[in-house]
C-alpha cells in the first residue's frame, strides 16, 4: 500500500503519471478511483494518460461515460460510472469488452461494484481541505 499526500492538483497529476510509469500495461487489468465529487480522480487520470504517452487533451467522461485512448501497446478506457443505472446498462456498453481488451480506469466504481474482477488496483482519494488530498494505492 501506498499513501500520498497532495498539496495541489499539480501533485495529485504527477502522483497519476508515476502511477501510470510504474504500471505494466496488461489486458484485464482495472483502476478503480473511489472517492467523492472533486476529491481528484480525474486529475489523477490526466496524469496517467501523460505516463502513457497519451497526446492532446483528457476530457471528463461525465457525459461521454467512457473515453478511449490509445496506450503505449492497448487501449486504455477512461469510465465514470457515476450515471450508469444499474449493472445491466454498463454491461450493455460492453463493459466487459472493454475489460478484456485493455486498461479500464474507473470512477465512482461502487456504482459497479459487483462487476469488478478480483484483480483489481483499488486507488482512494479523501478531500483533507481546500487544497490537500491523501491518496491511497492498494
Ligand atoms: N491536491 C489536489 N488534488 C487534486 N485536485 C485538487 C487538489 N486541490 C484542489 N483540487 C481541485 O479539486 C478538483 C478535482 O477535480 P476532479 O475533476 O479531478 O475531481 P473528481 O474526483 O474527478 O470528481 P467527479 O466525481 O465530479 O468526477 C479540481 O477543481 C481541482 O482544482
Ligand atoms: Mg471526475
């Protein structure tokens, strides 16, 4: 387990490139961000997808719920399954594709809770104050 402190977003971004540098990219592999609204779960993915060498801009999937980009070897989703309805409207996106196809980093994965495979990387993001954050890696 590892635990970071962050004092800015600049941090909680590079704390998502590190993460994303040490990672080895692999299919069936899964990142769920657990943490409240503005707790830094997209700002962490900002990072990863610079550690990936991901070009251009890293948009929220908040309306899109799934983005997609193109890793160093795979795919890497980018889900907010805040909105999802249920399991069955996840699945019918084809979640499990994307699952079995490459990298899903997920937020509000509690919405899913019951789909995620057992070998998943559970990253917690907690709102300390204005400007901090502690990050959790399990
Ligand atoms: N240390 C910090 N790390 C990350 N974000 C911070 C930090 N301090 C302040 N912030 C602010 O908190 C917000 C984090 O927003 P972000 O979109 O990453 O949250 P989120 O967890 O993805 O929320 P949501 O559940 O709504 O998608 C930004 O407005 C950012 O500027
Ligand atoms: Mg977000």
């Amino acid at each position: 387990m590892k635990i970071i402190n962050s004092r800015s977003p600049f941090e909680t971004e590079k704390a998502g490139e590190d993460f994303a540098s040490n990672l080895t990219e692999s299919k069936n592999l899964l990142v769920a961000l657990y943490g409240d609204i503005g707790a830094g779960k997209t700002c962490f993915f900002k990072g990863v997808a610079k550690g990936f060498g991901i070009q251009g801009t890293v948009n929220s999937p908040t309306f899109s719920i799934i983005n997609c980009y193109q890793g160093k070897k795979l795919p890497i989703f980018h889900i907010d399954a805040y909105r999802l309805k249920g399991h069955e409207e996840i699945l019918n996106i084809g979640f499990e594709d994307y699952v079995s196809d490459g990298i899903c980093f997920i937020e509000w994965p509690e919405r899913i809770e019951s789909l995620l495979p057992k070998s998943v990387i559970k990253v917690r993001f907690n709102i300390d104050n204005e400007t901090e954050r502690t990050i959790t890696i399990e």
